[in-house]
C-alpha cells in the first residue's frame, strides 16, 4: 500500500545536545511558525531548539461528524479505540476521548472534529488529512482530520482501515510528524505510508513521541502542584505529587484526601517503567517517599526521570532528577 495517510511537509531541522539518548530514536514533531490554521510543518526532533506544536491541556476531546461515510456502523468504536491507544502511553497522562456526534466541519470552530469529504485538500491518493490550528508558542487550539471520502473504508480489518488511520491522524493532531523508520516491518503508526490494521497498535517510537511531548510541555492538568509557605502541600485539585532534590536522591511527596489504593511509578523519557515506589493502601494524610535512582536493572543513570501517581483521587505527576 503506497497511499499516503496525510500531506505534512518534512523540512530538516537543526537539533542540539539536550535529551541526546531519547533523540537518537526515529520519531519527529510537527514544527510551525504560523499562527491559526495549518496542514504543515517542519519535521524536528525533540530537542529542536524552535519547540514544536504541543498541546496545553491533558483532557482533549474529538467528535465524529456522521455525514458520508462517518455515519456508517463502527466508525465511533474505531474512533474510540483510535484514541485509547494514545491515552494508554504512559508516562504521558493525555486523556483523549469521544464526545459524541457533530456538525462541524473541517473548519476552525472550537471542535475537534473527524469526519469525511471529498476535497479539503486531500486529493488523490491521500488518504486522509489532518489539520492543525495554533495559537502563540505552537499551541494546540484545535485539530480537525478529514478523510479522503473517495475511498471506500472499512472498520472490520479490511482496507481502508478506519482505526489505523483515525490512530495515525491523531498522532498528528497530538504534534507528532511522521517517524524517519523505513524498516519493512513493525512499522510505527506514525509510519508515512498505510500498511493496514498494524498501524491501529503503537510502537515504541510512537509512545516515545507523545512522551517527548509531555516531558517538554507538561499539560496544565499534569503539572506538580507547588508547595505552601510552611512547606506542606498547597491546596489543588486533583492528586497531588511533588518532587524535590535532596543529597543525590529525589524526594517525592503527595497527599491522600480519603484511603485507598496508591500505585507511585518512575518512568525515564521514552516511557520505560523505572522502578515502583509505592503499590498498596494508604490512610488519609501526607507522604514522603525518597528514590536514590535503584532500579531492577541497577542504579539509574544520572539525567530526568518521571514520576506518576494513581489514586482513586486520579493521577499526578512530577518530573524528578537524579544526580550522582
């Protein structure tokens, strides 16, 4: 299958020194100077320098617009399964969810919306199209994907495939460009060419991207909550996990509200669990937690971590540091 799932124009980018092992994986960014609507943009590696489009909220909610092909049965379980790939990628906490039916169009309007047309500037053999609408700093306001309703689509695992398409656009709607891995299998989702339904599950190289994302621009939900005069946790809503450096080892602190189960985990920056701090019950009150960077597989190398609680409160997260 040669078609193209989209049209993003690939332009190399300058990169520096920062995050250097994360980098030297295939996945890119989407990259624009360019305020409000666009179908384009540079393909740059995490640490470029210029940043690239990023989102500023972990909740992001898309609906389906039923005219076309979109009102045809199993498209909002494609969909659906099409955005939880991406909100299972951990560390990154990005909740992406289907809000139901619309009728907005590929246009800007405050809705994230798929749907399918003829035209929209996806033509021949594109397959489908994604548009992003960006604010000051290469925010994420809006992202719209039209699919090419000149092909016939299917959702039973048959070409075209919706979920393997809707995973892949949604990629791009999350700032990620296509990956430069050229292997002829295993490929990432975010791999330029359709290859049928392998695209519906991620790789390593996609999860490494939404990661890169959200360990360079924490969403606003996910950011560690700041810490009072008188050093206790300051009053905010959701779970609360800070992180501070003290003598080479990283001191966690959250608070639990009620009892209930805690799981506490660290990550490094492609998303691979590092160690398991905490895992069980706690009574209401406030924790410390330290971690001298021991893992299973020895000592952690010095460089920046991520920690990301789970209670029945929902999930926090910090960016912590080891130094040896």
């Amino acid at each position: 299958m040669n078609a193209s799932p989209c049209r993003l124009v690939a332009v190399a980018a300058a990169w520096t020194a920062l995050l250097l092992a994360q980098d030297a994986r295939a996945f890119r960014m989407i990259q624009s100077a360019a305020l409000g609507r666009s179908t384009s943009g540079s393909r740059v590696r995490c640490d470029d320098a210029g940043g690239f489009a990023h989102r500023t909220q972990s909740s992001v909610e898309w609906r389906l617009n039923l005219a076309n092909q979109g009102g045809e049965p199993g498209m909002p379980a494609a969909l659906q399964s099409a955005l939880a790939a991406w909100t299972d990628v951990t560390p990154a906490s990005y909740q992406l969810s289907y809000g139901g039916t619309t009728s907005a169009g590929f246009e800007t309007d405050g809705v994230n919306t798929v749907l399918w047309a003829s035209g929209n500037g996806c033509t021949g053999g594109c397959l489908a199209l994604t548009a992003l609408v960006l604010g000051p700093g290469q925010v994420i306001n809006e992202s719209d994907v039209s699919f090419n309703n000149d092909f016939n689509w299917n959702t039973s695992g048959g070409d075209y495939d919706v979920q393997a398409i809707a995973t892949h656009e949604l990629g791009h709607c999350m700032g990620i460009h296509h990956t430069e891995i050229t292997k002829p299998r295993n490929r990432p989702t975010m791999y330029a060419s359709y290859f049928g339904i392998d695209g519906r599950t991620l790789e390593s190289d996609d999860r490494d991207a939404l990661n890169c994302a959200f360990s360079r621009y924490p969403p606003s939900a996910a950011a560690p909550p700041t810490l009072a005069v008188d050093g206790s946790l300051a009053a905010a809503p959701g779970v609360k996990l800070a992180s501070r450096v003290r003598a080479g080892h990283a001191t966690l602190r959250f608070a639990m509200k009620q009892p209930g189960p805690v799981r506490l985990d660290v990550f490094d920056v492609a998303g691979r669990r590092m160690t398991t701090l905490v895992s069980g019950t706690k009574g209401a009150g406030e924790y410390e937690v330290a971690w001298d960077g021991e893992t299973r597989s020895g000592a952690a190398r010095t460089g920046v971590y991520f920690a990301r609680i789970e209670t029945p409160e929902g999930r926090g997260a910090a960016t912590v540091f080891i130094a040896h």
